[in-house]
C-alpha cells in the first residue's frame, strides 16, 4: 500500500519515492510507488497531474484491491528511484474549490436545512446536489453571503484521522456508511465531515465563492459554483462582456438591462410591422399576377417563374 503523502502535507509538491511495482494500465504504462503525493480520483474530487522523473503523470488512480496509488504515465519510467513533481496550481485549484463545497454545503444545511446529497469537482465548474427543491434566488443570495462571511473570517481548516471510538462523539454533517478509522475535515462552528481529499489551511485561502447556477432536478437542486482563481476567472470575463456591451451601446453597464429589455420590444415591432408589410406585398404580388393572367376554357390560369421563392 502506497504512503499518502498528501494527507500529512496538501502544500507538499516535491517528493521522492522508490518505485514497487511497473504495470499497464488501459494500455499506458503505469507505476505503483513506496510513497506518493499525488492524490488519486475520488470523492468527488479529480486526480493531481505533474511528472515523475520528467514523465507527465496522466492520471492517479487508487487500485481497489489493496489501496495502492496506480500513477498512469505518458511514456515508460526508467529506473527504480524517483522524484515527483505535483502541478501546484491544479492541486491548489482543487483545495479551493473542494474546501469551498464544504463551506457551501454547511451553510445551506444551516440556512435551509438542505443536505447535500453528492458532490461533484471537475477542472472547469463544481456541483452539489442539495435533496430539497425549489430554492428561490433571494436564499441562494443568502446561504451565498453565510459562506462568504465564514471565508472572510479566515476560520482554521483542520484535517487529521480519527479512531473508532472518537467518532460517535463527533457532530459529523453526514452519517458514515463504513467503520474504520476516518479522516474528517473541520471548520469551527461550521463543519465536521468525513473526506479524503485536499485542502486549504484556513477559508480566507478558499477566496470567493460564487454560486453561478441552480436547476431543479425533480426533488432536488443542483447548484454550480466557483471558488477562488476561478470566480476571479469567472467575474473577469463576465465584467469584459458588460463593458464591451456598455461601450458598444454607449451606455452605462448598470444600464444594459433596461437597454436588452427595451431592443427586445423594439424587435418584437419591428417583426410585427414587417409581417404586415410581407402579407400586404403579397396580396398586392397575387393580384397583379391574377391579372396578367389568362383564361382557357372558363379557368383562369396563371404562370410565373419565381425563384428562390419557397411554394407558400
């Protein structure tokens, strides 16, 4: 079984290990090491990336059979020592937004009594499905605001192993659905979880959380969300699209909304006034073509060559 080094050290990007095992996994050559730092998918959470030895790691994966952490290469590894190399800025992406789930999904339990059934972190958005529907904007804003305010107050975020006996004592969010010892996430008076995945040291690190979306999906909700570079990501390219819009238009950017409203009535009677005018045209087209027409045997019998023109 594989050391995770993570889980003493999530800021730990440089490591050494002595590799244990070569296989192949789906076709790429694939190694097990002693120890590693590099975190595998699951919890909702993706697998890091870097290199060993050079060698990009293409994918991290935990083998079931015995908890060793399979790294998937880009090309075979010569020899049986090496140095690994995490991609800080994609490791530290993902302790943001995965600290931030957690902040988010206790702040809609308290505010709303909404549990989070499922979680979901890919290297472009994050998911979690609450099991209660509908949820209106104005609570959205809310629970919104009651995460943000844990993240200014820069709360410690602490994650440590727990034995059995400690467990029953601990005020989890969500019950376990396995015995053995746990490694549980906490955030004073907020939350108590158990996971496995990466995190920040304090919430101030997460930065801001931006809820982007909500569907309802039946008897649940699904809400999207952004945390940190990405919100500054998210909020840049949001700003340049307002403002381009505010000077194509000359007008304010708090004034683009009365100015979509109102070129989208301007448009509805523009169509309406076109309409009219099409049907007018084409009476005035039919008659004219009634006239130049001719009669054979008492039917009236009218010829012309439109084209382009579709048989209406």
């Amino acid at each position: 079984m594989t050391t995770h080094l993570y889980y003493d050290d999530p800021y730990l990007t440089r490591f050494s290990g002595d590799v244990v095992e070569r296989v192949e996994w789906e076709g790429q050559p694939a190694i097990v090491l002693d120890r590693s730092a590099f975190y595998a998918t699951g919890g909702g959470q993706p697998h890091d990336t870097g290199t060993l030895n050079g060698v990009a790691v293409v994918d991290v994966i935990e083998r079931e059979a015995d908890g060793a952490i399979v790294h998937v290469l880009a090309a075979p590894l010569a020899g049986d020592q090496v140095e690994g190399v995490v991609d800080w800025e994609r490791r530290f992406d993902l302790m943001q937004q995965h600290t931030g789930q957690h902040i988010l999904s206790a702040a809609f339990l308290e505010h709303l009594d909404a549990n989070t059934v499922s979680f979901h972190l890919s290297g472009e958005y994050a998911t979690i499905d609450l099991d209660q529907a509908p949820i209106s904007t104005g609570e959205l804003d809310r629970v919104e605001a009651l995460a943000n305010a844990v993240v200014f107050e820069d709360r410690q975020a602490t994650a440590r192993f727990v034995p059995d006996e400690e467990i029953p004592l601990l005020p989890l969010r969500k019950r376990l659905a396995h015995e053995g010892p746990v490694r549980v996430v906490e955030i004073p008076d907020l939350d108590c979880s158990a996971c496995g995945g990466t995190h920040v040291q304090s919430t101030g690190q997460v930065g801001l959380i931006k809820i982007t979306r909500s569907e309802r999906r039946g008897a649940e909700t699904r809400i999207e969300f952004l945390c940190g570079r990405r919100a500054l990501a998210d909020y840049r390219t949001k700003n340049a699209l307002l403002m381009d819009l505010a000077r194509e238009y000359t007008v304010g950017y708090w004034e683009i909304g009365a100015l979509v409203d109102r070129l989208t009535g301007d448009l509805k009677d523009t169509r309406r006034e076109l309409r009219r005018a099409r049907d007018g045209l084409l009476d005035a087209e039919a008659m004219a073509l009634w006239h130049q027409g001719t009669t054979v045997a008492s039917v009236r019998v009218v010829r012309a060559d439109l084209p382009g023109r579709t048989p209406d």
